[in-house]
C-alpha cells in the first residue's frame, strides 16, 4: 500500500495541469451538432500537436508511452481543468485498443496517428435497430468480392455518426452463420459510395446519434492501409468482445471526470444554499463519497493492471458504479435547483447526457447479470 | 364511506380521454415543442365546450360549479395525454379566481369558452410566467395583494425550457405592471393565494399521475414487442420488478390524489396535508415511472424521434414546481406534529 | 367519493374502541412460545366470549355479519389500542375464507364456531422442504383407503405449529400427477397417530415454525364432521389459491396495524430526539405517507369489493407494501435508537417480525412477476 | 501509487484465515450465543501465539510493532468468521492505549498472549460495556481523563442483545469507579481518545466488510444449488439483480476501508475523513447484503436453525455501533467543507 504519487507523477501532473489550465477552452457548445463538433475537433488538434491527445499511446503514434497512473493523473487534471467530453472517445478508447491487439503493423501505422490527430474520426457501427443488448442478433451483410466487400443493411444510435468520417462495423460474413459466428470485424470510410449516414436527436435534441445506411456498398480491401478487415475474417465477435471489455472498463471512464462533477456540485450548493440544507447536504455528501469510492476502486484495479492482472468481469460493476453515479450527482444538483431545474442549462445539460450511462456500452441490466454469474458464480439457468 | 368516483365523473373523464385521443395526439404535442405559441386553440375551444375550463366556476357565472373531484380525473387524463396547453394555471388556478375577485365580465366568459388563455404569477413557487407572451391577462399574487394585469404583460423574455412544450418567461418588474389592477389586498389575498396553490398543486399531481400512467403504457406495449435474445425484452425478469415497483409507487400514489381532491372539496381541515401528501408521492412516483421507462427502452427511448421523451421531459420540468417534494413534506410533518 | 363514516360506524367504532380500551392485555409475552400462545389464546377467548373475534363472520359462527367498513373500523381500534397479533389469524384469515366458499354446511358449522372460540387452532401445512415459492412442487402424499386417507411425508415453515390442534394440509392423493394437478386439501387433527411435530426457531429465536411428519397417519373421514376433504378431492390447487388470494389480498393486513405502528414511531422520534433531526424526521414522514396511503389504497379497494367487485390481481402490489412499508417502518425506528438498536426490544422483535413479511404469502419476488404479468401485462416468456 | 497488500500481508490473511476455518467455524459461533461468556480462550490463545492480539503493539513492548494496514484484512477474516471474541476491543482499541497510557506489565503481556481479554468504554458512543463480567481490566475514557480500572468492573448488569454472542453490559458508575486507576487527563486523553475512536470504527468497518463477504457466500451456495420451478432460484434474474446490487456496494466499500487503513498507518491529515467515509460506507454495504441474503434464502433464512442469522443479526447489531452511518457523514461533510 503506497498511496502517494512518486515525484516523477507529480512532474507529469504539474505539467499537465500547467498547459490544460491555460488550453482548456471554456464554454465549448455540445460537440453533437456540426458546428460544435468542428471546435471540439480543433480541440483534438490542438491536444495532439502538444501531445495530450493519447497520452498513454507509444509516443510513435502520438503519445506520450505514459504508464496507465499518469493516464489516471492526466485525466483528473483534464476534468478539473473543466476540459470537454472527448469527442474522439470512441476512436480512441473503443478501437485503438483492439487495433493494438488485433491490428497488423501496417493498420496500426495507417490508422492510429491519424486517429491520434483527429484526422480520421472513428464512430462505432455495432448496434443496428434489432441488434441493440442482443449484439449476436448483426444482421448488416458483408459479401467478399474480387478486392474487397459488399456491404449491405443498416447501423443505428451510431454516436456523431453524422460528424465523423471512419465507421468500425461489425457486419455478418457467412450468410450461413448464426448468433456470434461467421461475423467480421470491418473498417469503412464513411464517404464510401452506397453509404448513407442520417443523423438524429438525442434525449436533449442535439444531433448525437446517426443511422447508418449501407447499400451495395463497396469497401475495397485497400481503402484503408494495411487492410480494411480487423483480426481476420470470422473473427468479428472475438475483436468486438475485446474492445467492448475495453468499452465496459477502465478507460472509458476516468475518475477525475466524476471527481470534478462532485465538486461542482459542492460549490452549486454552497452558492444556492449558503444557509445549508441538512437533506441536500446528505445527498451531496452521498454522491462526493461514492464519487471518491470510484477513484480508489479505480486505483485498486490499475494497481491490479501495472501488475499484470486483468481487469476481467469486474468491469461490470464498475460500469454500473459510474453509470448510477453520474445519474446521482446530476438528479441531486437538478434537485438543487428546484423550479429552475426545467431550464436549460449545463446541469441539465449533464443530467441528460448521463441518463445515457445505465443504458450504453451494455445496459446496467447486461451488466448485473455478468456481474451475478462472473463474478458471484450464480447459475446461468 | 367510498373512495370510488361516480358513473357522471367517469363518464365525464371518459368524454374528455376520448377528445384527447382524437385531438392530441402525440403528433400535435410534438408540434407544440415547435410552435410559436406551444398552444392549440382548437383543442382549448373545445375544452371550453365540454365546460371543462369552467368546471370550477359556478353556473351564475357560466362554469358548471363542480367539485374539484370532479376535476381531478379530467387533469390526469390531460397529463395523459401531455396536454401542451396550461389547462392547470387557466381552469384549476386562475379562473375560480376571477370569480373570487369579483371579475365576472367579458374576460370570464372567454375563459370558460377557451377564447384565450389566463396566466398566473406568484401562486406557484416559480419566478417565472407561462405564456406571458400570449395570456389576455395575468393574475398575480404579489406582497401587496392580488393584481389582474392585462395584456400585454410587460416585456416578456422566453426560457429555454427542456419541456419545450411549456412556454417559460421572465418578466421584470411585475410589482411596476400590477399598479394597473391591484384587486384584493394584504389578509383575503393570503387566504386566495393559499387556496389557489393548493388547487394548482394537486392539479400538476394529478397531471403527473397521467404523464406518469402514459410512460408506463408506452413502455409495456414497447418491450412486449420488442426482442432481443429471442424473446421480448419485456420478459426478462429484471425488467419486469423494475416495471412493477414503478407501477406500484403510481398506484399506491392515485388514491392518494383522489383524496386530496375530496379533502379540497369538501374544505376539509386536513386539506393542506392532504394536498402536500398528493403532490410529493405523485412527484416521485411519475419519476421513477420516467426514469424506469426510459431504462427500460432503451437506445430508442433516448432519441427526440420517439414519443416517450415528451412524457418524460415533462415529469421532471413539473415534478419540483409547486413546491419540491422537500417542501411539500415539510408541511406534511408540520401537519402531523413533527 | 364520501370519506366520512355513517352514524351506525361512528357507533360501531365507539362501541369497539371502548371495549378495546378496557379489556386489551398489556405487555403479552410473544405467541411464539408455548407459554406465551396459552395467554394469547385466552385472549382470543375473551374476544370471542365478547363477540370480536370474527366481527365479519355471520352471527351463528361467532360474528357480528358486520360490513367491511365496519371491519376495517374495528382493525383500526384493535391495533390503535395495542391489541397484539392474532396467533388465531392463519385460521380465521387463510382457512375460514375457503371454508366459507368450499365448505359443506356441516363442515361449515363443526369448523368455524371452534375456530372463532380458539378452541380449534389451526396451522397451516403448505410448504415442503422443496415446495416453497413453488407450491405446485408439493411431495407428501395422501392414499385413498377405506374410510379414510393414510398421509406419508413432511411440512415445514409451518406457523406457530407446535401450538395447534389442527393443520389443513395440501397433499398429493394422485401419485402419478403432477404440478399443480392431483392435489387434495385435507384437514388434519394433530393428535392424529402418525403426525409428529417438532417446533422450532423462527429469526427471532422464539419457537414459532413447526416441521411437521406424517407417517403413515390415517386421518379417518369424520375425524373432522362433515368430513376431511375441503373442496372434493383432487380440487387442491383451487381451493388454495382461492386461500392464497385470501391471504395475499386484503384480509390478512389491516392498515390499522401500519397506522398505529407509524404513530408509534413519531412518538419514538419526539421522545428520543426533542430536538429534532431533519433526516429521521424526513423519513418517518415519508414512511407515516406509506401508511396513510396503504389505508386509502385499501380503502379504494374495499369500494370495489363493496360494489361487488373483486381484489383480483392488485393483491400483488398490496402486498409488497404493506411489506416493505413493516419493514421501513421498523427499520427507521432501529435508526432513531442508534447503538440501542442492538438490544432487544419491542421494536427490535417488531423488526425481526416484518422481515418474515416479504418473504411469506408469496415472496415479494413472485408478486412482482405477478404484478408484471397480470397488471401490467408483460409477455410471461 | 499502489493501493494493494504484500505478499506478506496476504499471507499473514491467509494464515489467520485458515485458523478461523478450523477453530471458528458456525458451530463455534452458535455455541458462543449459549455459553456464559461468549468467548473462545483456546481460539484467543492462538490468535496471541499469531501476534495478532499484539500486532499493533511494538515490538519492545512483546508486540509486532505492526501497522493498522497490516491488521485490516485480519479485521475482514475476522468478520468473515463472525468471531465472537472481541478483537476490535481488545487489540485494535485497548492493547495499543495501555502502551500509550505507559501500563507496559503484565497486564499487556496477557493481552498480546490472549491469557486476558480487556474492556472499554467511554471510545465507542456506547453506553455499554462489552465483556464487562469477564474482562481483566476497562480503559475508560471518563470526562477527567483516561482510567485503568482493573477487575472486577462494578456490578455489570448483563444486557439482552439481538446478536447474542456480543456481550454487552450496564455499568453504574463508571466514574466513581474510575478512580482506583486514573492515568491520562485531560488534553492528551482527548487526543487518545480519539485515535482509539478511529482504530475502533475502522476495525469495526472491516469487520463488519467480513460478516457481509460470509453472507454473500452462504447466499450464493444456498441459491445456486436450492431449487425451485424445476431450476435453482439463483438462476432467477430478479435475484441475480440484487445479489450483483449488493455485491456491488460491498466491493466499492472494501477499497475504502483498506485506504482508511493506509489513513491511519501513515498519520494522514484526512484520516478522520476517511475513516468515517469507510465505517459508513461499509455499514451501509454490509446492511444491503445482509437484507438480501435474507430475503434471498427466503424461509430457511429465517430460522435459527441455519447459520445465516448469526452474520444476519451482527451486521446489524454492529452496524450502528462506533458511530452511526449519519454521524460519520456528518463528519466527512465537516472535512469537504459543507
């Protein structure tokens, strides 16, 4: 047990805290409309040209090769500074770490310091509208042609899918094929011929989810370098089982991020209620707690990690531990605020957004029963 | 000994749900969100027709001097149906007001009708007016007594509100506006004033009651339909204790507000715990029924395309006017000695 | 919607309260041991002898033929008054309804005015090691043999059995049937030979569930007059779910217990916290809410039945009220005595009481899938 | 930055864990609700030959001069075990004040063998005395100081407790008592005082962490192998969503308590406030699993015949003990600045 950053960690943090609280732009709209999302991608830009974009990638795509406790120090610093929902995230956090594992050499050089860049910007091309918790349910078809596939059917609640300009789909290669086999992990540029992408309202209106239409669509075995397939053909389920174990886990959801939400809450209260409140006050007190338990659950599982564990099934609790959270701190600051909570504005904002935890990157439902079965060991049936 | 409504008041409510199907569908509570006014005054016509705006007005002066027993099932069936239009502040709150300050002309009878829209201020624990912008009058509660102002009301400023279908305003200055109709004062204005927040509270309980009973019947006929796995997702167990504790806060919350409404009736002593009882249970149960279905549905129920999110915008945009929950059980303790 | 009483049930309520008042015994010692059932049931005597003991009953069998209303009135002074629980309840409350409905008039009339004097006490003999939740699992066996039935097998859980002269039992009389088919409702007396009973520790450590064993038990045909048989043989599975809908519904739990265990609690909270506590206070505000809305749920629900309508499936999510309200109610009491919780007490029993209350008449769990079901209508698979 | 034990520590766990399984079974638990005392000399014997009633003890004085870091997982098996010796009492409160308060005899040497158990009172927010018939001698902290009060402790009045193996007492007088052996005043008493209050809350959290790590574990066997409708009950989803709810709390709560350990350990300005996040966080947790491993045994849970009841019955006897979940939020609100 050593609860103290070594000196190095704290170079890093001042450093990183130095340059994010003089960079972080302040009062950026939602990234889910055009002209939102063309500022956060200037932000992207601006983090990779200093190096902040990927800080735990080798520094040959961008990164700095920072361990995963300067990762954990990087993103606190990033949400205390008051630093935006990362509008890379599902490029960054969701594939890159299956391009680490399952990727050629040539694909990882061809897509990650792009990715990195925010040139290419990835979106997630999983769900389709039978196809949601039940993801063996895919029925987009993938046919293989002389030089690459043909690709038919339809992805939806495809996240900034109407901003962005890669799609990584799974899509069902063995027409034969049922359930999880016989599916196929695939890259696709969006302006590729025969796809058509249709954005649409989220719960607060903005244009965040996009559905995506493929129509004999042809993705050439060349339209991204090194190959468009991920892990082999076949191989679909495997690829996706691995970066949604990365979805559901560590690196999607950084502690700092509901630190920082807990502490705005603090000074919400202290600034509407300076005469205190002994209910609030409870719930606040409540949410700061489970807030903190977060972090230190976090540190227990990287500590787990640095010594070459695995994170395993216990990323379902954890899912729902942050998921329920963010739900919690936003209902108690929209409590806060009483008759005004029906108006617009970033707690609202908030509140919405996490209303979206318990139900993606598998539903806290999903969640429960991988946690009762995995790690309680109750029977499946 | 009955806790039960009449053949008339089912009757009566059955008439009304019957209207809101035809005319308020979810569609024409989808164009309220885009609407310059958010209001449909073919719908309001009507409404005044049935005598549904001036049921709580007596007959001498054009209403059908009912009961607010008689009312409560037609306000839940209006938040069944999120009835876009400010059916609580106009019937429930303001017009039993015009009677009680002696306003019984032209802009009476238009109320009843449902040729305009009345608004209120200073009743319902919010700094700000709906439809300020297109209300022919305003009631106001302000320190110095009750004010009737006309139109136009200032210098309305639209909110942003995340239930866009209700239209919020700031409007400065109130207390410079009401010198133009300043009406009852100081001890009787307290007395209407308390009145009429008990009215407009257990009215947006009962409101929410039907938004609350709505989300649950979209939810069931979603996932009985819908599969994943191979079967209905509304078959999974988790799925269903969840739905039935939601369903059983709503219902334990009903006979509640049915309550309420007879204690408002019958001017009963227990009227104002009664009335603070209705609206925290009915607050928190519409929420949890909102945040299962939502839950329940899903990605779908997550994008404006759909209905649900009309219903569930508005749950949470009510549920802390009138009083928070927090208040409202405040004065439930207060009413039982503690 | 009238929700004042009539002059008679102003009456009734007097006429109740002050009997009540005068004759309900003070600090009765539980019903769960064999002393403390003596003293109880000489309670029920003393409410028999003075015509309370079964106020809806018709007069011949001990009654008053009151009303519903007047029933829920005397419930409400019963508890208001500190009556104790009914160790006569499992057969005025589960029994008497089928016997009422299925019974023939000469059962009627040997079963009932016993049961309402406390002479005849009666337990109920439903659950099996491996028949719990699922009843339709039933084991222990009854074979037809002339003049009578040879009973082999065991019953558990079985209330207060160690105490009773009698059970009415559910055996399987079809050896090849299965589930819910081929079972019979048999009433037993326990000094049958062959019926062995061994009380033992409820949670509370008072000797309040009984294992029952049948050993080749012949339980001849007028061992009970007007026979042994409720229903006709093979009728099992109706007559007692047509009992399980009497003890899941209405009857078994009067919101005058809840009331008064909620006005007990204030009087808890103005005593040990004069000063008041902002958080305690809140909830046992919000748990007086749950009672008062129980009573006006019930009240709602006695309309229906007065109209000529029927409880029906609401029954489930009554239940899993007045459960979870017992145990809430209790629960804060615990909180308000802080370290004294420990000790015990008569809200300590009162707890350990109302944990039994989720569980019994139906768990909570198989309410909720009743309710889900049936009120609801969600797809059963 | 490392929040995980060594291999030491993990070791020294498992040793006492294995004592536990063989010398601190249910059967050894039961017998101890029955028994006069409630206590298990033999056990206690070996836990000293262990080093773990001395553990926090230096090593000049016989102990192992150990830190509170190294004691928590023992704290958690012993919970586990639902050991009805008062460990958190007599090594984790009392042993390591006699070394303050300089009473370094024969009194200590006892209690790091186990030849003794000790009393407190006056550190916990109780007004009783566990053990007070049986302990060879009471730290008090009294309003002029700290006591040593030596055997026999009064006239103990034995107290009727819902967890029957806990002992616990009412001692009149304690200050009048108080004065054959009165040894710290005043200030340094008070910051004793306090030190002891948070090695006993946080021994109690651990504990308590244990009790409910046991009841989770019973549950799951009892559910997975318990069968109903033709398949184990485990398998219902419904119950599956609880047990994983509850698992959850209980693993969110276990990392708290090990940082409140390094708390202490390392003298940190925080240490109140992780203390006290810890004890509350794993009272509430243990709570939550014990409700529903009772509700998920469903009848057999509900007798004293199976072993559920005892882990049942300490969590929530200990639960509210060394201050309640209220208090100690109160007091993490008091170091957030709110």
């Amino acid at each position: 047990m050593d609860l103290t950053w070594s000196d190095a960690e704290e170079e890093f943090r001042a450093e990183a805290r130095e340059w994010l609280t003089r960079n972080v732009p302040k009062g950026l709209p939602s990234g889910d409309t055009h002209e939102g999302f063309a500022l956060h991608r200037d932000w992207e830009r601006l983090l990779f040209a200093n190096r902040w974009a990927v800080v735990s990638w080798p520094t040959e795509y961008g990164g700095r090769g920072a361990t995963l406790w300067e990762w954990l120090i990087f993103e606190e610093e990033y949400y205390r500074a008051g630093g935006p929902q990362r509008v890379t995230q599902n490029g960054i956090f969701l594939l890159a770490p299956s391009i680490f594992t399952f990727g050629t050499p040539a694909q990882q050089g061809a897509i990650l310091p792009r990715m990195a860049a925010a040139e290419d910007l990835w979106c997630q091309g999983w769900s389709e509208p039978n196809a949601g918790s039940d993801l063996a349910g895919v029925a987009c078809r993938g046919m293989r042609m002389d030089g690459g596939w043909v690709i038919n059917g339809q992805k939806t609640w495809t996240t900034r899918g109407a901003f962005c300009t890669h799609i990584f789909a799974i899509v069902r290669t063995d027409p034969a094929s049922e359930r999880h086999r016989g599916l196929t992990y695939i890259l696709i540029p969006l302006d590729t011929p025969g796809v058509t992408v249709r954005g649409f309202g989220r719960l607060d209106g903005d244009e965040g989810f996009a559905e995506v239409f493929f129509e004999d669509a042809f993705v050439a075995d060349d339209a991204i370098t090194g190959g468009v397939v991920l892990g082999g053909e076949g191989k679909g389920w495997s690829v996706a089982m691995a970066t949604a174990g990365s979805e559901r886990g560590l690196t999607l959801r950084s502690p700092g991020r509901f630190s920082a939400t807990a502490s705005r809450l603090i000074e919400l209260y202290r600034q509407k209620l300076p005469e205190g409140d002994p209910l609030l006050r409870t719930r606040i007190i409540q949410a700061w707690m489970e807030a903190e338990a977060y972090q230190l659950y976090t540190l227990s599982t990287v500590t787990k990690l640095a010594d070459g564990g695995e994170a395993g099934a216990e990323s379902s609790i954890n899912k729902i531990w942050w998921s329920e959270l963010d739900v919690k701190l936003h209902e108690t600051a929209l409590d806060l605020l009483g008759p005004d909570a029906g108006l617009e504005g970033p707690w609202n904002k908030g509140w919405q957004f996490s209303l979206s935890g318990p139900i993606y990157a598998g539903t806290n439902e999903i969640q429960r029963n991988i946690a009762a079965e995995r790690l309680l060991g109750l029977p499946r049936k | 000994m009955r806790l039960a409504f009449t053949e008339d008041q089912l009757a009566f409510r059955d008439a009304v749900k019957s209207l809101f199907v035809a005319e308020c569908p979810p569609a024409v509570v989808r164009s309220a969100w885009e609407s310059d006014s958010g209001l449909n005054p073919g719908l309001w016509s009507k409404l005044g027709e049935m005598g549904v705006l001036g049921l709580l007005v007596d007959e001498a002066h054009g209403g059908l001097g009912l009961t607010f027993t008689d009312m409560i099932l037609l306000l839940e069936e209006a938040g069944y149906a999120a009835l876009p239009d400010p059916l609580v502040e106009h019937a429930v709150v303001a017009a039993p007001l015009l009677v009680q300050l002696g306003r019984t002309g032209d802009l009476l009878s238009a109320a009843i009708d449902g040729g305009n829209v009345l608004g209120i201020a200073g009743f319902d624990m919010s700094a700000y007016v709906r439809n300020a912008e297109t209300c022919a009058a305003l009631v106001a509660s302000l320190s110095d007594g009750i004010h009737l102002i006309p139109h136009p009301i200032g210098q309305p400023q639209r909110l942003e509100t995340v239930d866009a279908a209700t239209r919020l305003y700031r409007v400065e200055n109130l207390s410079t506006l009401s010198s133009v109709g300043s009406i009852v004062r100081a001890d009787a204005a307290q007395t209407l004033t308390g009145l009429a927040f008990n009215r407009g509270a257990l009215g947006t309980a009962a409101f929410l009651v039907g938004l609350a009973r709505r989300c649950l019947d979209l939810t069931v006929d979603y996932i009985s339909q819908r599969q994943q796995f191979g079967v209905p997702v509304g078959s999974f167990q988790g799925l269903k204790h969840q739905m039935a504790s939601a369903l059983m806060q709503l219902e334990f919350a009903r006979p509640v507000v049915y309550r309420a409404a007879d204690s408002i009736s019958t001017q009963a002593a227990t009227v104002d715990r009664d009335v603070s009882m209705a609206k925290a249970m009915a607050a928190e149960a519409a929420k949890l029924v909102a945040r299962t279905s939502l839950q329940a549905h899903g990605a779908i129920g997550y994008t404006v395309e759909y209905d649900l999110h009309m219903w569930f915008k508005r749950i949470f945009a009510l549920a802390p006017t009138w009083g928070t929950t927090h208040w409202h059980m405040n004065r439930v303790g207060q009413a039982i000695g503690i």
